[in-house]
C-alpha cells in the first residue's frame, strides 16, 4: 500500500505535544510535516532554540518539515466590512491584528530557514459581509509577501478558508487572476470550500488554475447549515477518491496533508487523527 502523493500532516491534529504526534504519524507511514501548534504554542511564537528541537525531532523520525502553517492575514482587515460571523474563526493560539502582519511575515521567513520548510502558509483575511470589497487588499498583501518570499525560493501559500475572504474556488480564481507573482500559489483545501456553501469537486475543483495548487489539505465533514460535523477522512460529503485521481491525472506532485478537524471517538482525537491518517493512505495508494 504505497501512496501516490506524499503523506502529510499537520502534528497538531494527533497532539499539541510533537513527540507523540510525530510517533503516531511516523507509525502511518507520514514523511512530511506542517507545524501550526508545537508544544501548546503557535510556531510563530516559539524560540529559535525549540524550533531547532522540533527540526531535530521531525528528522529523527524520518521525516521533513514541508510547510509553516503561520497565521498570517488571519485577521480583521481595517475598511473591509463587518466580519461575517456564521463561521468559526480558529486561531491556533495566535490572535493577531494587522499591524503585526510585518512581523509575522519576517518570523515566518525565519522558520523557513530553521526548518527547511518550502511553504508558508498564509490566509485572506478574517471574512466580511462583503468579501468582494477585500479583494484589492488581498492581492496586494500576496504580491507584497511574494515579492518577500521569492528571494529565499519559497513559496506563499494561499489557503482557501471559508472564515476568509477567500473561500471558494470562484474567490480564488479571481484572486489568482491579479496576483502574477509565480512563487504565491494555492494549498487546497476541498471540505473548507465545502462549509463555505459551495460544491469542491468535481465542479469547484474545475474551474483552478492546476499549475498554482503547491499542496493539498485533507479533512472530511457533513453540512448541517453553516454548522460543518467533521467525521472520519472519506466517510463523509467530499469525494476524495475522485479528488485525488483528479489531482493525480493533471500532473500534481506534491503532498496531500492531513487537517482531521474531527474530534475522534469519545473524543479522542490522537484515534481520530490515526484513523484518518490511515484513510487518507488508503485513499492515496488506490
């Protein structure tokens, strides 16, 4: 059962402790790692020193950092609307404002050089009653963060988030059409698109411009309202056998991650995660 696509995951989703994490995903066959929470904090926030530790620990285990999944433009964009308060906006312990977006950024750069990592990942703004009027902002935070990134050779990763301006496939593609710098790409997550009222695949999954998707985040739920009830990886409303074939049929080499969202049974979310991670090599070795 050898897996098309790099098996991935964000540690956190087994546990905010990264030892047992990396134990649980080493024991799945996981080689690539996104840190958001380590040790209780978000990456943004830890010392030079335990980013080092975690390195060290992740490649110990076989594997290597492939993105930080930072928490910027995870905030309230000034002018851009009232923030539309149907979806849950998740913070990871990182609870910024947009005057501290400079510094993330440069933090963020940082990590990168520590890690090794090739992907930052950023967001859109917390989302308004009227995304479209954020566009223009959008862009030119993602032009300004490329332009930042390009000369370490790493890539923005723009993730569509339905508590962000940019959720949907539609979203993206307009966002796309006015950014040109070639080093911000997407990290595609179908489920996200899905709690923001729209259909990921195959029809959302259609319309994106193939060439700019750098990763892939892997999570499954069922819609009640606005209200998604995450559940076990492939279980549930997105297609990912279909999505995957799809991304392997137009060329896509990159990894598919792991965000389990879901709680686990009783609770349980170091089994949820297991669960789902062997799922999701289920689904990538088909």
């Amino acid at each position: 059962m050898t897996p098309k696509l790099e098996l991935a995951a964000i540690t956190d989703e087994f546990s905010p402790q990264l030892e047992p994490a990396l134990d649980a995903m080493a024991a799945i066959g996981m080689t690539g790692v996104e840190l958001r929470v380590v040790w209780g904090k978000n990456i943004i926030d830890l010392t030079d020193e335990e980013v080092l530790r975690a390195t060290d620990l992740v490649q110990a285990h076989g594997m290597h950092v492939l993105s930080i999944a930072s928490p910027l433009l995870k905030c309230v964009l000034p002018g851009g609307g009232d923030v539309d308060q149907r979806f849950q906006q998740d913070s990871f312990n990182s609870n910024q404002t947009i005057d501290d977006q400079p510094r993330l950024a440069e933090r963020a750069l940082k990590l990168c050089e520590l890690t090794g990592a090739k992907i930052i990942r950023v967001f859109s703004y917390w989302r308004t009653v009227e995304p479209a009027r954020c566009h223009d902002a959008i862009c030119r935070a993602l032009i300004d963060l490329g332009t930042l990134a390009a000369p370490h050779g790493l890539i923005i990763g723009l993730e569509n988030e339905h508590a962000c301006n940019v959720g949907t496939a539609t979203e993206v593609v307009k966002v796309f059409a006015d950014v040109a710098c070639t080093n911000v790409q997407l990290v595609w997550d179908p489920a996200n698109m899905l709690v923001g009222g729209e259909e990921p695949f195959p029809g959302g999954y259609a319309v994106l411009p193939k060439s700019r998707i750098a990763h892939v985040h892997a999570k499954d739920c069922e819609m009640q309202g606005h209200k998604p009830e995450w559940g076990p990886l492939g279980s549930r409303h997105v297609d990912w056998k279909g999505q995957i074939a799809a991304l392997l049929a137009d060329g896509y080499a990159g990894a598919v991650s792991l965000e389990t969202h879901w709680g686990g049974p009783g609770g349980d979310k170091m089994l949820g995660s297991t669960i789902c991670g062997w799922n999701l090599r289920g689904l990538l070795s088909a």
